[in-house]
C-alpha cells in the first residue's frame, strides 16, 4: 500500500504529472465538495416559503426574507479573495479541508438557529466556507491535473457544481416536505465528512510563502457590505435617497483606499497589473454581468410558478430543473470546445443562448404549455453553462502561477458580486414595480384577483426583458477573451 503523502509536501507530484488514477480521485473528491456547496447555495430558493413563517417573519416581508440569499452571497463574495490568497500562501489541500469545516460548522448554525438574524448570519459563515471551496478547487485542477486535461478538469468542476445548484432547488423542496427545512442544513454534515478525509489525503500542499493583506481585506469587506445595504432596499418604505447616495459615496471611498493599498503593499490580495490583460479583464466584466442574469433566472421561475401559477414551491423546483439540469451539459461542452477553438466562441455562444432563454421567457402567463415551460429553460442552461470554462480559462492561463487560486477567486467573485446586485434590484427595484402597479387596483374589487396576477405577470416580463438585453450586448467582450486553445498554452508553459 502506498503511503499517504504529507499535506505539507509536495510528494507524489510525478504522480499528478502523469494522470496517475490518484489525480483522477482527487478530482472526483474536490469536484464533490463543490457540489455540495452548489447544492446548499441554491436549495434555499425553493425553501423561503415555508422559512419565513417558521422564523418569525410575516408572509409578506420577502424584502427581509431575501436577506438569507444576500447574506451568503456577502460572506461568500468575502471570502474568496482572502481564502483564495491563503490557499495560495497555505497550501490548497489543507486550506480546502479548512473550508469544508467551516461550512459544516455554519450549516449547524443554520439548522439550529433560533431566530431570522441569528440565521442570517450564520448563513453568511456557511458561505464563507462554501464560498472558498470553489476557487481554490479550480486551483487544484489547475496545478495538479496534468496540461491537456487541465481544461476538461475545469470544465468538470464546473460541471459538479452546476449540477450542484441543479439538485438544489429539488433537494430544498423534498427534505422540506419530509423532513423540515432546518434537515437540509444538519444533512450538509455527514455529506461533507468524506470529501474532507478525500482531499486532505490525497491533495498536494504546494505553496508560495507570503503575507495576508489584512487590512486590504477588510477595506474589501466594508466596501461589499455598504453596497449590499445600499443596492437592497425595502420597496415598501424607501430610505430616504440621501442616506442611498451617502452609501454609495462610502462604497466609492473604500474602493479607492483598496486600491491605493493594493498599489503600495509588498504583497496585495489582487494584483492590479493582472487587469491589465484583456482577456483576464474581459472576463471579470463578462462574469459580474453573467451572475446578475443568472441570479434573475434562479430566483423569478420558482418564483412565477409559485405567484403566478400557484403552484407548490417543489413543483417551482421542478420546473428550474429545466435550466438546471442543461446548466452541467453546457460546461462539459464548453470545457471540451475551449480546449479545442479558444474561449471566445463558447462565451459568446454562452452568452447569446442566455438571452434567447429570457425572450422566450415573455410568452409566459397564467396559462403555461409545456413546450414554452422547457424549451427556453434548457437553452438557457445550456448557455449558461457553456460560459464557465471559457471564462476560466482566459483567466487562468493569463496570470502567474503563484497567483491561481486568488485569480480563480477574484473571477467567481465577479460572478457573485453580479448576482448580489441582482438579487437587490430584483428585491428592490422588480418589487418595487410590482407595488407601484398593484397600488393602483382598487381593493375588493371582482377584478382583483385577475389583475393582481397581470400586474405580477407584467413585472416579470418586464425583468426579463432587461435580463436578455444586457446579456445581448454583453456578447461583445467575448472577442478580448482570446481564441488560443488552452491546451496548447498550457503546454507551453
């Protein structure tokens, strides 16, 4: 029997090298935990309804409610440059394993939580952890998966945690019915426990010695927290625009000390020069705008099922599963064309299937065919999913390679960072839309009903069409992504 290889060493790496079965089990074992963290991270869409009365909150305080989303995106958008910088200065294996048991640690919390702010917080640990688990997943891939594999092991990371977030929405709505939604935390715990023992005996520690910019990452932290607050505001009762504008001024102040840090500190979270190429800026653009359409995807399907439709949250589930269920198939596919052309046709391809998957979106109405339910669900999955690769590799094959995992960590941050502001503007903005058209229908009247389904169908149509004009024209930054093939740079290096 071989020895296991210490965490700290770099033993085994001809292994690796060569495409031994051991890569092959590590990949199997850190594509796991992503998909379990995928899995948590969108199972909550289709639990809110029956959290929030159990909580403590009335049934019709989902701007309140919407923070259980925002507060894992927040601790997950925070912890990925900083865990992405330790893993790099740590070593990815043992760093992995560390975020693994975080999430366990904030799942407990979730599950235990005896009220909605203790739960929001809580849940924003939870992503601290899950919210690692990505980068620095991609970052073993990359430097312990052999060259010419290293974009199809991309692709497959991407691909468990699609599928990941596929399962989610079905996982929420059944442990919720059978169990109660406080089971779908607890259960993250014993899922998580052999993925850790997998990677902590099977991943290299390799690692660059180097300091944690601490005061850059909670100048970084600040800043996210004041635009979260200032982006999700409650519809019914705005805070006045002058305490928005004060925010947004703070959000701006932050920015630039982060950067002027960045500029001056020995060692930065982020090195700016990195932006300097246009395929790794390009990308980090691409990403945030990516995240904001598909947040909107996520949460206004369940949604208009469940409003609209009046159907039960699992049936909301089961019909995101449309999406979901492509979003897998389109990053295999997409890991397998940009080894082959390049990452700038599958991003654009990406992008333009995703905005055909919201027009065709407008034909929904309280009567839905089958036919307009699936098809441009599954097409924009498949686009969807057809961006993670190529966006990837653009990214990592242009930066250094002591940089990876904080590279990989600043892209999914994009991602996130476009998905919490769109969850605010959907929060905010889309039900602020609703509450002005619902205003104005008289109460009690035979028509109530009916119109108050037309003014909810209205406001999804009306977020949809921005969602598909934005990821129209975002088509064009493809073209600085590049068309070299990853594997031929790779094998360069």
């Amino acid at each position: 029997m071989r020895p296991r290889p210490d965490p700290g060493s770099g033993e085994g790496g001809d292994l690796e090298a060569t495409g031994s079965p051991h890569s092959a089990w590590l990949l199997v074992a850190v594509a796991g935990g992503v998909f379990i963290a995928a899995d948590d991270q969108t199972s909550v869409v289709t639990v809110l309804p029956a959290l929030i009365p159990d909580i403590g909150l009335a049934v019709d305080d989902f701007f309140l409610a919407s923070w259980v989303i925002n507060g894992y995106l927040l601790g997950y958008i925070v912890a990925l440059p900083i865990v992405g910088r330790i893993a790099d200065a740590r070593g990815h294996g043992r760093v992995y394993a560390a975020s693994l048991g975080v999430f366990m640690l904030g799942s407990a919390l979730v599950a235990a939580a005896p009220d909605f702010w203790f739960l929001v917080v809580a849940r924003g640990l939870q992503a601290v952890g899950g919210g690692a688990v990505v980068p620095v997943a991609m970052a073993i891939v990359v430097a312990q998966m052999p060259p010419g594999r290293r974009a199809l092991g991309l692709g497959a990371t991407a691909a468990a945690s699609e599928a990941g977030a596929l399962v989610g929405p079905l996982w929420g709505g059944l442990i919720t019915e059978l169990l109660g939604w406080r089971w779908m935390f607890w259960l993250n715990i014993p899922m998580s426990l052999p993925v850790l023992g997998a990677v902590w005996w099977l991943a290299r520690n390799e690692r660059a010695e180097g300091r944690i910019d601490w005061p850059g990452a909670a100048l970084l932290a600040a800043a996210l927290a004041a635009l979260t607050i200032a982006i999700a505001d409650d519809p019914i009762d705005p805070r006045p625009w002058g305490i928005t504008a004060l925010l947004l001024l703070g959000v701006a102040a932050l920015t630039v000390l982060f950067v002027l840090r960045q500029r001056r500190v020995e060692e930065p979270m982020l090195r700016l020069g990195m932006f300097a190429s246009r395929p790794v800026s390009s990308a980090a653009v691409m990403s945030v705008l990516v995240g904001a359409g598909l947040i909107t995807a996520l949460i206004s399907v369940p949604l208009f099922v469940n409003l609209v439709l009046v159907e039960r949250p699992i049936d909301g589930g089961f019909t995101l599963l449309r999406f979901t269920a492509a979003v897998p198939v389109g990053a295999l596919a997409g890991g397998w064309v940009t080894g082959r052309m390049g990452p700038r046709l599958p991003a654009a391809l990406g992008v333009l299937l995703g905005a055909a998957c919201f027009a065709g979106l407008l034909p929904w109405d309280e009567v839905l065919p089958e036919v307009w339910r699936t098809t441009p669900l599954v097409v924009g999955g498949f686009g969807f999913g057809l961006l993670i690769a190529p966006l990837g590799v653009a990214v990592l094959s242009h930066v250094r390679d002591e940089e990876r995992a904080v590279a990989a960590s600043w892209l999914t941050l994009a991602r996130m960072g476009g998905m919490l502001v769109g969850t605010g503007l959907l929060t905010s903005h889309g039900l602020g839309r609703f509450y002005a058209r619902a205003g104005s229908i008289e109460f009690g009247s035979p028509e109530f009903a009916e119109l108050v389904t037309e003014a909810q169908v209205s406001t999804f149509h009306e977020i949809w069409v921005v969602a598909a004009v934005v990821l129209a024209l975002t088509t064009a930054l493809a073209w600085w992504l590049g068309s070299e093939r990853a594997s031929e740079w790779w094998a360069a290096r």
